[in-house]
C-alpha cells in the first residue's frame, strides 16, 4: 500500500515506523528537515520537506499515486486542507486526520464530502485520556483495552506474590472462579513471551494478559494480583492537553490536584476545573509535593510534553510515599528501563493513539487494533467473511487453525442473526479448542511479535472466489 503520512512528530514517526515493518511504500512530508533525515536513516521511506498544505508539497509527495493519507501534523488547519486537497486535486480514496482541537468534531458536517472530505478522525490527547481513565478505574492493571464496542476487554496485570492464582497452572483459574469465564491469551517473563498452557504455572512478576467480558475483569485482577484498594486521591504534573482532558473527566468521582509549572496556563486551568485544585509550580520541586502530602496520593500522573521532567517527577513523588506512579514517556528506550523498575506504569502516547490508525490501514476487515508492551505486541479485533469454501478459518475448531506460534485466538464475538455487536444481543465466546467459527464472528486475537501481523492477516483473509 502506498501511504502518505503528513507530519514526523511522535504520532507520525511510530505509524512511519510500524507501517514501514509491514512492507508499504512510506512517504513522510515535515517542516522539519533535520528531523525527516534522521527519521530516514532509521528508516526505509521517502521524505519531502515542506509545507503539509501546499498542493505543490503533496504532489512531489506522489500523493496522486497513494492509497491512503494520514494527516498527523500539529495543526488541524494544515490537516483539514490537506484532505480537501487530497480529495479535490489527487482523488486519494481515504483519509485520515488527527483533530485536537473538539469543534471540528461537533460539527461532523465539516468534516464529511461537502467539507473537508475527512474519511476518519482521530484525537491522541483524548484517545490516552481515555486510556488513563480505565487505570485509574483499575489501579491493579498495567493496561485496559476494548473489543467489540466494550464487550470484551484484554487486560495486562503484573502477577504478585500472594496473589490467589500465583504459584498455581493456569488450568486452575477455572476453579478459582467457575462462574467467569476468561483467558489467559499470554505471559511476558523477564520479557519473553511464553504461550500459556493449563500446565504453565504463573509467577510473581510474570507479566500476564488475559482476556475478560468487562463485567468480569474484577474478578480476575483480584486472582492475579490481589485487590488494591480503590482510587480516591490522584496528582497530575502538566496541565495541558492531556492533563486538563484528564482532570475535567475525573474530577467529580476523585479529589484532583494539578500542578501547572507555566503561570497563565494555571490560572486559566484553576478558573476552568472547578473541582480540582490548581497548583502553580514545578512537578519536581521536593518542597512542593511534601506540603500538598505525596504521601497520601493514590496515583501520581506525570503528564508532560517532556520525558525527562515526567520521569524526574514520577522518581521523586514514587520515594516520597505516593502509592501508585505513571509516567508518559515518548521515547522507548527510558520506558524500557524504567518500567516496572522505579515505576509502575511507563506508557509510549504514542503506541497508545495510532491502534485507531492501524485499524483503518490494515488489510482486511479489522474493527481493532491495540499496540501492547510498547509496540512489541498487539491485539486484533478481526471480522471474518466468506463461507468454508473462501475462508480458511470458517467451519474449522481453534484448535485445527494453523496459526503461528506467538499467535493465539483470545474470544470470539457473536451477534445473533438478527442483531448486530451494538445491540446488546451479542455473545462474548472466551476461545477453547473445540470452538468453530462462524462467519461474520468477531475474532480477537493476541500476537506476541508484531513481526507476525502480517502473516496472520494474509491467513484470515477471504478467498477471491467471495467476490
């Protein structure tokens, strides 16, 4: 697939890079000269240097050759014309914008044929902010994602000593809990992944995903890890997007304080959150967190534009008492090294926002795609068509699928034939052998190395004879 992408920041860089693994042609347009040369070297793709906006820009980008544009520049003007010119002069057949900014998405008028012809939309920001709401719903876990409009959620906790399950195979997690059905899809220890099977035995540490109906994720966090207490008290450092995203929805279920290094920036957050304490000042200054009690914070969320001062202040609030520390870490490798070491959670924004984007780029009818571990992993949500005769996985057991190793079917949703996911008629069907395929059956499944998505697409792909 030939695939323009506007803009190289963090967003554009790692869908540049997991697009680029996947062998489609890559041509990446930025201002930024020095940053599309190193991009480049790291990379096999094309850059242009340039003005996003310009239709002159976009041709030398070969933008009437491409398949698809993704617009992820920082400016939703230069992300709304370049669709609109990219519908108008090059006939590109999709289109996907990033929007920050929440009037354009009120208004979808704007953005459908008779507008700026924007075939999809993404927002980051709110796409982690929905994010860090499911952890702090869930303190437990290391991430919290959907499938099947909420049906289905793929959790990852860290397993604990003395937590019920720990020391025990995972066969018996069935008999801890009878009356939930769930599925340990794969274990990461001392980040290798193993496939699970009933005689795999968990271990404190291990680094466990499972797969859950959402009404049971409870349940089977308290197995795994043992029940923490619940959230009440939560500190953020950095009152911008993200940060002010993320006190507005929280705090009328939580006592929220904010810590806002830039004045003006404060002031206006303080005149804005009207349940939440705004706070002037640095996010690493000791004397600061002491007086507003560290010690008593149940989650601490280092929500910055900067790594450095994120992970600082995530350090120094974790040794002065607070319970709970999260950091947003752009770069891979600091999140590597701290993860699970001096922090609880350090999360890429970036692996977190572009599942949306690689769900629309990847072949096939895939309604999901979640990046897992940091980009090492993800989780596909794919619907499958056709009948036995066109499709390889219809008609056959799990167990029959020839599937590859680090590759596991998780569930299986299932409408009636007369409803569709959103009705609420659907079954969640946690996988085990003798489970068949059906068409049109939402498969879930985990794939340890991304390196495998690929294959797995080309696998459950329909036959031509289905067309």
């Amino acid at each position: 697939m030939k695939i323009v992408i506007l803009g190289a920041g963090q967003v554009g860089s790692s869908v540049a890079e997991r697009l680029v693994s996947e062998a489609n042609d890559i041509t990446v347009v930025d201002l930024d000269a020095r940053g599309l040369q190193q991009l480049q070297e790291r990379l096999d793709l094309r850059t242009v240097t340039g003005n996003a906006a310009l239709p002159s820009v976009l041709r030398e980008a070969g933008l009437q050759d491409a398949d698809l544009l993704i617009a992820v520049t920082q400016s939703d003007q230069t992300n709304l014309c370049a669709c609109r010119t990219a519908a108008t002069l090059f006939k590109v057949p999709t289109k996907i914008a990033r929007l920050r900014s929440g009037d354009y998405i009120r208004h979808p008028e704007l953005l459908d044929d008779n507008g700026f012809c924007v075939d999809f939309n993404i927002c980051p920001e709110q796409i982690i902010t929905d994010y860090l709401i499911k952890l702090i719903e869930f303190p437990e876990a290391l991430q919290v994602l959907e499938f099947a409009d909420g049906l289905v959620s793929l959790v990852a906790v860290r397993a604990v000593e003395g937590g019920p399950m720990v020391g025990h195979p995972v066969a018996d997690l069935r008999e801890h809990i009878p009356r939930i059905d769930a599925r340990i899809a794969a274990i990461y220890r001392k980040d290798q992944p193993i496939t699970p099977t009933g005689d795999t035995r968990l271990r404190p540490g291990d680094e466990v995903f499972y797969l859950a109906a959402r009404r049971d994720i409870r349940q089977v966090l308290n197995e795994l890890h043992g029940r923490d207490r619940p959230t009440r008290r939560i500190m953020i450092a950095g009152g911008g997007n993200i940060g002010s995203r993320l006190a507005t929805a929280t705090q009328d279920r939580y006592q929220v304080k904010v810590i806002e290094i830039d004045e003006d920036r404060a002031k206006a957050l303080g005149a804005s959150l009207n349940g939440s304490l705004v706070l002037w000042g640095d996010a690493t200054d000791e004397n600061l967190l002491n007086a507003e009690n560290i010690e008593d914070m149940d989650l601490f969320l280092a929500l910055t534009n900067d790594d450095e001062n994120n992970i600082m202040a995530g350090l120094l609030a974790k040794s002065l008492g607070a319970r709970r520390v999260l950091a947003l870490i752009n770069r891979r490798a600091y999140a590597d090294l701290l993860q699970a070491d001096r922090l609880d959670i350090a999360i890429s924004p970036a692996q977190i926002s572009i599942g949306t984007l690689l769900a629309r780029v990847r072949r096939g009818d895939v309604a999901a795609v979640h990046s897992l571990r940091r980009g090492a992993a993800e989780a596909l949500e794919f619907v499958v068509h056709g009948d036995m005769s066109t499709s390889k996985v219809i008609g056959r057991r799990l167990a029959a699928l020839n599937l590859p190793d680090g590759v596991s079917v998780g569930a299986i949703v299932r409408a009636s034939s007369q409803d569709s996911l959103g009705s609420g008629q659907a079954r969640v069907l946690i996988a085990h052998d003798d489970l068949v395929i059906e068409p049109e059956d939402h498969v879930i499944l985990f794939v340890a190395r991304k390196g495998l998505v690929r294959q797995v697409e080309r696998y459950l792909q329909v036959g031509l004879a289905y067309f």
